[in-house]
C-alpha cells in the first residue's frame, strides 16, 4: 500500500511539473549587481539552523549563527530560521512572506527542513514527505526562480543516533531528504545533501568523541540548564562550526558564484556567540600547541573587548585579523602604580593589555589600548608588551599614554606597518629591533616620544621610515627621543615632523651619560619639526650612502629570509 501511494505521488508530482514548467529546465538566475555590491544568503529552517538565545550562557548554537563568517564581507546573510519550524509552520507564521518580500534578483535563498515536518501529532507541522513536503519546497522553489533568485535546497542534519551497541542509525529522517532531493532533481536546483555530509560526519566519530559537539551538559555546569542535558539533535559551538564547515563544502561543490567569496578562519571571535568563543583569550587558548607549520588563522569581530590577552610561548604562528581598526578594540585599565591582591606594585611590565610572549605573530586591523589613563596620575601603562621575535603589527591601532608600546624581547625583531600609536612619554620604549613603516607617531603630552634601550652592539634598534609624527592641542615641545640604556638606537628616515618637535630633536636620559653611548640619526625629515642643522651635536645625520644599511631587506627580511606576509 505503501509503495502505491508513492508511485501515485511521483506521478501526481510529475504531471504537476510539466504543467508549471512546461518551458523548459531550470537555468540559473544571471548574475545581478546590488546598489550596495552586496548579495544575501536568506537562511530558512529549523532549530539546527537558527539564532539562539544566549541568556544564562547558553551554549546551544544553530549552523546558521556561523554562516557570516565563512563569507566575505560582500554577501550579507539573514537568518530567517526559528526553533521548532516545518515548511508548514514557516509559512504559516508569516516566516516565508518575509522572506519573499526581502529576496532580490541575484540571491541566495538556503531552505532546510525535516526535523519538525515529520511530527504527525503536530497538525500545526505536520507535512507529509511526498505529499504537503513537497509542495511546500516547490513554492519555495518556483517562487525564488520566478524572482531570479538561486534557490538552494539542503537535506536536513543528522541526529546523533547510535544504539547501546554504538551503531550508528543514519536514517533517522525517514523519506525527508529523499522527498527533498526529488523536488531539486525535478527544478535542476542545486541540493547540499547535509544528511549524507553529517551522517558521515558521525559516523566516523563514533558515539564518545561526538557528544562534544552536540547540547550534552553535565548538570550544575550550566545556569541555562543547570539540571543538565542530553540532547542529540542541537549543537554547540564547535558543532554548529562543523556543520557550516559542510555546508561550505556544499558550496564549493555546487555553487561556483558564491564559492567565490568564501573564507577560512580556524577560530572565530564574537562577543554576540555568532563564533567559536566570546572572548579573545579563550581563541588564544584554542590554537594548538607548537605549530611548525600551519598558521592558525583568528578572526575577531567588531566589538570592546574589556580582556588583557597573553599570547604564552607554546602558542606561536598566530595570525589574528581584526574586522576594522577603529572597531575591533581590545582593552584595560591596569597601570604600573597599582597593587596585585598580594600587595606588591603592578608595575611597568605587569601593567600590559597584550602580551606577545611567542614567535611568528601577525595582528592586523585592529586596536590595543591601555585605558588606565594619565600617566601624570597613575605611571606607566602598557598597551602591548612584545616579548616573542619575528611579530607584524599592520593596519592597527597602540592607544595610551605612558609606555604605549613596549619592545621588551632583547634578542627579537618585529615589523610595525600602517600603524598609530600614540602616547605622552616614552610611548615607544625597550630592547628590540623594529622597523616602522608609514606609522603615526602621536604625542598627547609635551615629553619624549621613544627610549630605545637596544643592547650595546646590537647593529640596530628603533628605525622609523616614511611616518608622520603629530601632537594634540597644546603639544608644543616634544623630543624625538632619549637613550634609555647605553647602546640605544634611534633613527628617523624620510620622515614628516609636526611643529611640536623641538629644535634640538634628541635629548639626554637625565643625569646619566647614555647619550655618549647611544646612536640617534635622521635622513630626509621634512616638515616644521625639520631642523638638522639645530640638532643635539651627539646626534647623526645621515648621507644617502648610509640608507644601504637601513633596508627592507636588511631591516625585515634578514639573514634567516623572514617574510612577514607569510608569517611562518
């Protein structure tokens, strides 16, 4: 009776399609420019899709949460999927209206149903496979065609089913996914078959290792379930990862367009729980320990991240990418003169946001802040402590006032390009080798802008090429530098100085005789804080000759061949 009523179905199905479309097979929408330049992904379904609420640390997260950062920023996505929808009750509750009024020629529109269609006690979601099922993908389908929106179908995600004996069920849809692949093979629509991607997922894991992945919560661990859960159906984070990993897959397998501004982040940083952790730190925590060759790539989105960050030795090639300079801001407030419980001083170096204690580190597009405020009050407060060798800092932002920038590591080099930084004194202080390239240098204080305390013999310090040294209102007198140490390093190169640079460029570590010792040099500045011919006479201008030593090249790249832009 059974096999009748499908075979009168298919014919029912049949005959419907070649009436509706009778002109011919499916051809995919052209390719459509927004005003904006942006496409949208419309997301349709169930719970295993949708936004969660997040209260009491919630860690329950839908596939779809994660969508937006496999996607360039060119394609917006919209999640349309609730907890406990069908095809029916998505139309029904208005869902499906919305979506219809939203979709504009040349999107996407991502329908994944099954879960709740299947429930035959629920007549508000009951949709039976070949028959309501089906009708409702169709309208979903022929509706998007009609708008010259790519409609993509995808097999609902397993439930993690495995019997006493741990034997994987893989069927635990029934007819759905067949249903739903009938529909695609009857429109030529492309199908992400996420049953298959997903059962294989499982099967492979096996019963233990999968539960990670899924909402199985030991009890008191959780305010939003403090009794506990064993759920197979609903994913936490790094579950939710996985199945958007697989629908990526899909992507590259089935929609060539829109592969196109797919991206690869290992680890996704979101205060909102749209990633794999909400706080910077716990990414850190995540990457694995001594990666010789694979640089584990950490996306943070935009947002105030009230966190001091410590990158330790073990976790090194990092690249971390910010989503905006002046939008993804990671910041404290702690200061040398403050107290640790134990009592003591916190100190200069205690005082740090970030710590860079590991090699091979890229942070990029984003901003570093001590907020602990005026030095004047409260001393000297770091923004980022750079312990580790072979670190580029591009397109970020160093705010504070006292000690900004500290290059502590003795033996290490980094490489600072398209940067600001700013500070009152000695904002840009320590040990290392670093090259900075088409900086900001902003003074907020008439003091010293550098204190190199490069070691004696060391062949370079502190170089400054093609940076621009500016003041805030009423900044009127600031030195180029002063030599912290014996040895210190200094040079300034083709660089613009404001007005606030005082005629004498360099001066002396107080009473200490460091200068006699130190190496502090300009080539080409240029500007109204320009004046070599009134430069301390310890100083150094330097002749077109002496440049050959201050290359990229010999600044950067080195005798061990590093190259920043693959920074491993």
């Amino acid at each position: 009776m059974n096999l009748l009523k499908k075979i009168t179905a298919f014919l029912v199905c049949t005959l419907f399609y070649s009436l509706s479309f009778a002109s011919g097979p499916y051809v995919p929408p052209a390719k459509v420019s927004h005003p904006d330049g942006k496409v949208t992904v419309f997301l349709m379904g169930d719970s295993t899709m949708a936004e969660k609420d997040l209260s009491g640390g919630n860690p329950e997260r839908g596939w779809g949460m994660m969508l937006p950062n496999f996607l360039d920023s060119t394609v917006r996505v919209i999640n349309y999927a609730q907890n406990g929808r069908s095809t029916k009750s998505f139309i029904d509750r208005g869902l499906w209206k919305k979506v219809m009024e939203g979709m504009k020629a040349g999107d996407y529109v991502f329908v994944e149903f099954g879960h709740n269609d299947s429930k035959k006690s629920d007549t508000t979601r009951y949709a039976a496979p070949w028959g309501a099922f089906q009708d409702n993908l169709r309208l979903f389908v022929r509706t998007a065609l009609e708008k010259g929106v790519h409609p993509v179908l995808l097999t609902p995600v397993a439930r993690r089913y495995f019997d006493s004996a741990g034997v994987f069920n893989d069927h635990c849809h029934g007819d759905y996914p067949a249903a739903m692949k009938q529909v695609a093979k009857e429109f030529g629509v492309p199908l992400i078959d996420m049953t298959a991607k997903t059962n294989e997922w499982l099967r492979a894991l096996g019963d233990s290792a999968s539960r990670q992945y899924f909402m199985w919560i030991p009890a008191g661990t959780c305010v939003a379930c403090p009794e506990g859960k064993r759920d197979n159906t609903h994913t936490k984070a790094n579950g939710a990862r996985k199945e958007c990993e697989l629908v990526c897959e899909g992507i590259g397998e089935q929609l060539p367009e829109l592969a196109k501004h797919l991206v690869k982040y290992d680890i996704v940083v979101s205060q909102d729980g749209h990633g794999d952790y909400m706080t910077v730190q716990e990414a850190v925590n995540a990457v694995p320990d001594y990666a010789h060759n694979h640089i584990t790539r950490i996306f943070i989105h935009n947002g105030v991240y009230h966190e001091r960050v410590t990158i330790p030795h073990n976790k090194f090639r990092i690249f971390i990418q910010g989503e905006s300079e002046d939008g993804t801001i990671i910041t404290y407030g702690r200061a040398a003169t403050q107290l640790w419980e134990e009592g003591y001083p916190v100190g200069t170096s205690g005082s740090a946001t970030m710590y860079i204690h590991s090699d091979y580190v890229t942070l990029q597009d984003l901003t570093v802040e001590n907020s602990a405020g005026d030095g004047h009050k409260v001393g000297q407060a770091v923004a980022v402590h750079v312990h580790g060798s072979k670190i580029f800092f591009n397109r970020c932002r160093f705010l504070g006032n006292q000690d900004t920038f500290y290059a502590y590591g003795k033996d290490n080099k980094f490489y600072v390009k398209d940067c600001y930084i700013e500070g009152t004194t000695d904002f840009i202080f320590g040990f290392s080798q670093a090259l900075f390239e088409n900086c900001e240098i902003h003074s907020k204080d008439n003091s010293f802008v550098t204190a190199a305390s490069t070691l004696p013999g060391r062949e370079y310090g502190f170089v400054f090429k093609d940076c621009r040294l500016t003041a805030g209102p009423g900044v009127t007198r600031c030195y180029l530098g002063r030599p912290w140490k014996h040895g210190a390093q200094s040079v300034f190169i083709n660089c613009w100085l404001g007005p606030h640079i005082r005629p004498e460029g360099w001066s002396k570590w107080n009473d200490t005789d460091n200068h006699k010792y130190a190496y502090f040099a300009e080539y080409g500045s240029y500007g109204p804080g320009a004046s070599p011919e009134t430069r301390a006479g310890w100083s150094h201008q330097l002749g077109k000759k002496d440049l050959e030593k201050y290359t990229y090249e010999k600044l950067v790249t080195g005798d061990d061949g590093w190259d920043p832009y693959d920074n491993r």
